[in-house]
C-alpha cells in the first residue's frame, strides 16, 4: 500500500513540469473575488469587471477615457422621451454556437427584472416594454422619461435565451455563457478564473490567448504577488506600499484618477446648525483637502470641487474649491451665532473606500481646530450604510460613482429631497433639501437634447456646489503595478474594470 | 444542543450586523425595488419565522443559498473544505513532528545553549500573532530569498470532489508557508507539553530502572519515556486538529489560501447570512465531533480509562 502511494506520488511530481507549463500567457491579480457568473447578480465595478471579459452589453465603453461606443448595437437612437432604439450588429454567435438575435436581447431585460436572477431590478423595472420588429432590431419604451438609458448599456450584459432557459440555476451561476471576447475555461472559487480567448470574437480575436485571473483580497500578500512577479499587472495597489514597489526595477507603476469622487454630505435641516449656509461653509472652508491628499492618501488622490467626475454628463470644469481658510471659517461661525461652536458627528464607514476612516479623522481634527466639538462615528460599511438609510446622520463620509456616466441620476438619488416611494433622495442621507433644485433635477430628465442636457445638468451641479450642498473632497486615485518582464501595454479604464481584450502586446 | 444554541446565536447576532437588502438590491434600488427585494429572499417574515424555516430546512440538510452567488450554501462551503483540511493537517503534522522531537531535545539537555533557544524561540511562537508571523514569513521566503511562492495553492490536482494539492511539487510549495504560520502557536504548545511530561516522567523510578538495566538511551527515551508522555500530547493536538480547521481564518486570508476561512471572511463582508450561519453550524460540529473522536481514541490509548 505503502509503495503504491509512493509510486502515486512520485508519478504525479514527474508530471509536475508538463504542468507548469500550462500557465496563462497572462496573470492578473485584483483585489476582489468575483461573486457569480451570472452578469447580473451583483452590481458592483468589482464582478462587471470580470463579466465584461465573457459577456458583451449593447454597448461598450473602451480605455482610457470610457466613452460610449457600439458592442452588440451597432446603433442606437432616442426616438423621443420614452423610447428607444438598438439596431443589432449580424453574425455574432455566443460560445455554445447560438447566434446573438433580438430575441436574446429582449430576454436578457425580462429576466434581469426577476430579483431571484437580477440586482440589475431599477434599470430593468424602468422598462415598460420591448419590441422586436425584426431579428435585429429591439425598440425599448420606459415607463417614465430615462435620459441615461443608453448610458448604462456598456453594464447590462446580453445572455443567450435558449442555453439560460435550459439551465438550472446552479450552472448558470458557475458557468458564463456569452458573446465576450474570452470563453470560460474555470473557476476555481477563491484562487483563480481561467479564461481563453474566443477565436470568432466579432472585434477579432484577442491578443492573449489565455489569461487567468486572481482574486487577492489582503493588501499586503498583493503586495507580495507582484514583488515576486507571480502576477503580470496588479490593480489594486495598496496605497502605502506604493514607495517600495515603485522602487522596484522589474515593475511600474500607473495610476489614474478613479471616478469615484469622496464627499463630505451634509444636510440643511431647519432646527440644525446646517440651516445656516454660512455653516456650511465653514466647514468646508476649516477641512484642509490638500493636506489630506498629500498626508493620508500620500498624494494618491485628486482634489475636487465637484462630485461627477470629468466623463460624466454634467461636469463643470469652471467650479473651483473653496479655499481652506480656519480663519475665515471661525467668523462665519461667529457670524452665524456659533463663536463657541456646536457638536457635530462625522460618520463613515472605515471598510468601503480607501483610508476612508483616517480621513474622517483628519475632518474631525480640522473642524475641532475651528472650535466645534466632534464626535467620530465611523463602522463598518454593512451597519454605516444601513444607517444612512435610515436618515440617522447629519454629516458623514462617503464615496459615488455612478455607473450611467450621466449626473441626472446621482442628482435623483443624492440631491432631491428624500421621497421614498418616488425612489428620489434615497441617498440623500442627511436630508438636503432645495424645492428650487427639485425642479431643475424633474425638468432634465425630459431633456433629449444631448447638449441642452449637459447644460442643465452642469447648472444643477453648479447650483448644488454654491448652496454646499455636500462637500466635495477628492477623487480616489486607481493604482495599477504592470511587470516590465513581459511585453504588456495596459491602459487603466476610469470603471477599474479589467477587460482583457484591451491589454495589448 | 450545542449546534441550536449555536444557530440561535448566530440569528440573533445578524440583526446587528446591518441589512443584506441594501446591498441586494443594489445602489441604483428603490425604495419599493429594496422591497421586493426583502420579500423574495424572506426577510421580510419576523425574526421567529426566519429562524424556524431555516431549522427546518437545515434539519432536511438545505442550509440555504447564498444571498450572493445564489448557489446553494453548504455546497459553497463544501467545496473549499479540501483546501482547509490539507492546510491544517499539514500544519497539525508540522507541529506534531516538530514539537514533539523539540520537546525531547528540550528535556534530555534543558541547560544548554539550543535547548535556551529553542525554549525562547516557543514563547515567540505562542505570542507573536499569526497574522504577523505570516507577513514576516511571505517577506523573507517570497520577497527576499525567492524560495517559496507567496500566495494561493499553486496547480492542484481534482480528484473526484476532491481538490488536492498534495500531488504536485507546486502544490507542495504553496502549501508550506501557511502550514508554518498556521502550526506557529501549535509547535510551541506542543513543545511546551512534552517538555514538561518529559521531565516529570524520566524522574520517575521505571526510567531509573530502564537506565539501570543498560538500555540504550533511545530505548530509553523513545520507548519507555516517550509513549507515556505522547497521551495528553496526542489529546491536544486531536482537539486543537478542530481549531485550526475552524479558525485558520487569519492565516488563509494572509495566504489568499482558498479555503473555507477566507470564504467565511469575504461572506461576513458581503452580509452573506446563509454562508456565515452555515459555516458556524459546521464549525461547531466538526469542533464537536473531533472532542468525541479524541475522547474515544484516548480510551483506546490508556486502558485505564473506560467510559460506561
């Protein structure tokens, strides 16, 4: 028995070498697990950046800049303020041979409705009804006016009706089937995901024939894949060892701002200290936003005055920050009648966004410095964000992006007065309200003039910036660690997906 | 018994640890999206109803399924058990091999400058803190000599259910790290027990006597001395066997080691209530099991005990 199992043994170490070269071309390693195969069980960046390599949408956004681009339509158009048209590009077959019709395309948004399959339910419940005049075409309406409709296109992805249909639920959630430029090859929960190139990709095949990629969730063993070149690029570099890899020869570094901008949010209830603008700015003119960025995120980060982030729909390149200024900010609280201050809580989570416990308490030093007594509540994100819906804090951290590239609907959910069964203001935390803002955030959304839109929606960011209607602080910086060792060019996306197909040699 | 209390408790401790809803449904939801939401995973029913549905269910073997991946718990878990149990019976073995010869060593020639070291090097070893350990470890074998790979488990060969790691030279690599760290506070345990179990019994008269009679000193030491000291040693070890299955969290997640404490982890992160609930019930039972199993063979070891 003994030998038997030596001889077992020692057989499969002579194998061993024929092994180890069956290594990917390319090794990834990411900070985040994937969660399911099923493109539409989690709407986080994290798991679309793995689905984005098996699955297409309508839609893409390319690297670097992410604008819109044709996928799966070749076309699109808003035909007026509810409807809307896809033309379908011809001749793109799924991995199981099934070709890529209407039909799929239609079935994709009716299952992405059923909460037992779909996180993806506020884009799909907007859908009133899908048309499929011929086998290429798919004509939307939506219940009511949804100006980013097309914006969120490069993130539903398209699955194949015949093989989901036939499926029980435990395979599709283990094994993608799509249009994407990799097919799937394993995935091995907790280690890695192996993928192959898809040689009948509609763009053409990839230039990496097999890529693998691997899940690290500690910052420090990261750190260590890529010291040890174990991995090709590395996103997710932790932000302190940033000196140390940088110094190292066989690695670069690349870094991007992210689109997630961090900001302070405050309210203006009446019977607060908030009410009074001039506390408002006087807290934002006591927090010193260009230390923060050199000291707790090690200038790993872009100071801002404004939440959307330069791709979005809406941003206004002429809005500047306040100036930090402790002096001016105590007259206006003296001003406001507050010489000897108030007691305010910063709240945040300190598990969600990078450093973002060390930077609520670099908030509470500047604001203790201008005389107001802080108190810090910072916890994890899963109790932090559970009480934010509950509208329990006044002035807390926290961190948006908005998937749609379009300010309309951060505006309805961070900015409108909190209206729960007309799903607005739901995360308007500390309860700003404004019924002049209202108005101009309702009156977009029937805009269909792209240009008219970006004005209006440019005004609504201004108007929610001078009234300081949240804090702006920065944007979070995407660090990225390529090896030198392999010929690789990687360009950073601003979602922090990593969608194999654009890593080029 | 244990199993419910242990269930109950993990019940009652989620309605503290904030509301899977909101991340369900996603950061776009409504108010009446989240609701929906709410209702087709259960959560809406008042806290008895959830918890008797689940004993139910669990007492047909359907734990639930992932709020996440919506693929069936235990199955989940099940499927990282082989990268966990190999991880700790590698480490229990580190331990066992080590600690035991150590110890020996330790006693034959406690005043030595080795038997000084190693007794230091033990104490380390029971208060340096694994997490720390294991980055102190990745530093010098994986960044600095480039000995060993610093993370994962490296090519793993599936047999049937099983995926092992143990067949390949890569696998084998991988695996000695995180055995290491894992085994750290066991060694010294271990060394510490046998050390003392030596001393006591080589003063006793039936080693006098074996010395006497002109034994070698193996004989001696291996033969008489050892076997009556390995009883309690072989009892803490089995028991503490349960421990390091359970609660290699620390060391996986240091490791990216893809077993069942790194899923536990990301599943407390995620709100996965299933996954955590399900992971604590088999935790407490493998615990559970390991004692009686350990029980049992220490009847069997000394005759002079007999359970009735």
């Amino acid at each position: 028995m003994k030998h038997k199992l030596m001889t077992f043994i020692l057989a499969a170490m002579l194998v061993m070498p024929g092994m180890a070269l069956a290594k990917s071309e390319l090794v990834i390693a990411v900070d985040s697990p994937p969660k399911s195969m099923n493109p539409h069980s989690y709407n986080s960046d994290a798991n679309l950046s793995y689905m984005a390599n098996f699955f297409d949408g309508l839609l893409q956004r390319p690297a670097p800049e992410g604008k819109l681009a044709p996928a799966l339509a070749t076309d699109w158009a808003r035909k007026d303020a509810l409807t809307w048209e896809f033309k379908l590009r011809k001749g793109v077959k799924f991995h199981n041979g099934n070709p890529f019709t209407a039909e799929d395309v239609k079935f994709t948004f009716e299952r992405m409705k059923d909460p037992e399959f779909s996180k993806f339910l506020n884009i799909a419940n907007s859908i009133a009804s899908i048309e499929t005049p011929d086998d290429f075409t798919v004509i939307f309406t939506t219940e009511k006016p949804v100006p980013w409709f097309a914006e969120t296109m490069h993130q539903n992805f398209i699955v194949d009706k015949e093989s989901s249909l036939e499926r029980d639920s435990g395979d599709y959630n283990t094994k993608p089937i799509g249009t994407g430029a990799y097919t799937f090859v394993e995935w091995v929960k907790g280690s890695y995901i192996r993928m192959e190139a898809n040689p009948d990709y509609w763009e053409g095949a990839p230039v990496f024939k097999t890529v693998e990629i691997k899940p690290i969730t500690e910052a420090a063993t990261r750190f260590a894949a890529i010291a040890t070149r174990q991995a090709h690029i590395l996103s997710g570099v932790p932000i302190p060892m940033i000196a140390q890899i940088k110094k190292n020869p066989a690695v670069e570094v690349v870094s991007r701002p992210a689109r997630r901008a961090i900001y302070m949010d405050i309210g203006n209830k009446p019977g607060t200290p908030f009410a009074d603008i001039r506390v408002r700015k006087a807290i934002a003119m006591a927090i010193n936003e260009d230390e923060i960025v050199s000291t707790v995120m090690r200038g790993q980060a872009t100071a801002t005055a404004q939440v959307p982030d330069t791709a979005t729909i809406g941003y206004d390149p002429d809005l500047k920050r306040l100036p930090y200024d402790p002096e001016q900010s105590k007259a206006l609280l003296k001003e406001a009648g507050y010489e000897n201050g108030f007691e305010i809580t910063i709240a945040g989570p300190n598990d969600r966004y990078v450093n973002d416990k060390q930077i609520c308490e670099a908030v509470a030093r500047y604001l203790a410095r201008v005389g107001l007594t802080v108190n810090l509540d910072v916890k994890p994100k899963s109790i932090f964000f559970d009480e934010l819906s509950s509208n329990k804090h006044d002035f807390y951290l926290i961190g948006w992006m908005d998937g749609s590239y379009d300010f309309g609907r951060s505006a309805q959910l961070l900015l409108h007065t909190v209206d729960p069964d007309k799903g607005l203001g739901v995360y308007n935390g500390a309860m700003y309200s404004d019924p002049a803002l209202d108005e101009m955030i309702i009156a977009s959304s029937a805009i269909l003039d792209r240009d008219e839109r970006r004005a209006a929606l440019q005004a609504i960011n201004k108007k929610s910036v001078e009234d300081i209607a949240w804090i702006p602080l920065h944007y979070q910086q995407d660090v990225y660690a390529v090896s030198t060792a392999v010929d690789v060019t990687f360009i950073p996306r601003p979602d922090r997906w990593i969608v194999a197909k654009e890593i080029k040699k | 018994m244990v199993l419910l209390a242990v269930s109950f408790i993990c019940f009652l401790i989620f309605r503290f640890t904030g509301d899977p809803v909101l991340m369900l449904a996603g950061k776009y939801a409504t108010q009446q999206e989240r609701e929906q939401v709410r209702i087709a995973y259960g959560l809406d029913r008042p806290f008895y109803v959830q918890y008797a549905n689940f004993l139910g269910n669990a007492l047909k073997g359907n734990f639930g399924k992932s709020y996440i991946s919506q693929v069936d718990a235990l199955d989940t878990i099940l499927e990282r058990f082989p990268a966990t149990f190999e991880l700790a019976l590698t480490a229990i073995f580190i331990s066992l091999a080590a600690g035991v010869l150590l110890g020996v060593v330790v006693s034959i020639k406690p005043g030595s400058l080795v038997s000084r070291a190693i007794m230091a090097g033990s104490l380390g070893g029971i208060s340096i803190p694994t997490f720390l350990m294991g980055i102190l470890w990745v530093m010098l074998f994986a960044v600095y000599l480039e000995w060993l790979p610093p993370f994962g488990r490296g090519e793993t060969v599936q047999i049937g259910p099983w995926r092992t790691g143990f067949l390949t030279l890569d696998g084998i690599k991988h695996i000695i790290m995180p055995a290491l760290t894992l085994s750290g506070y066991q060694l010294a345990v271990i060394l510490r027990l046998t050390r003392a179990g030596m001393r006591e019994v080589l003063s006793e008269e039936y080693i006098k006597t074996a010395w006497s009679k002109g034994l070698s000193p193996f004989t001696v030491i291996v033969k008489h001395a050892l076997r009556n000291v390995l009883i309690p040693v072989v009892t803490i070890a089995g028991l503490s066997f349960g421990e390091l299955i359970a609660f290699s969290i620390v060391t996986e997640s240091i490791f990216q080691w893809p077993g069942m404490g790194n899923l536990l982890l990301v599943s407390i992160f995620e709100t996965d209530h299933p996954v955590i609930v399900t992971y604590i019930m088999m935790a407490a039972f493998i615990i559970l099991a390991i004692n009686i199993l350990v029980d049992l063979l220490y009847a069997w070891l000394n005759p002079k005990i007999q359970y009735n």
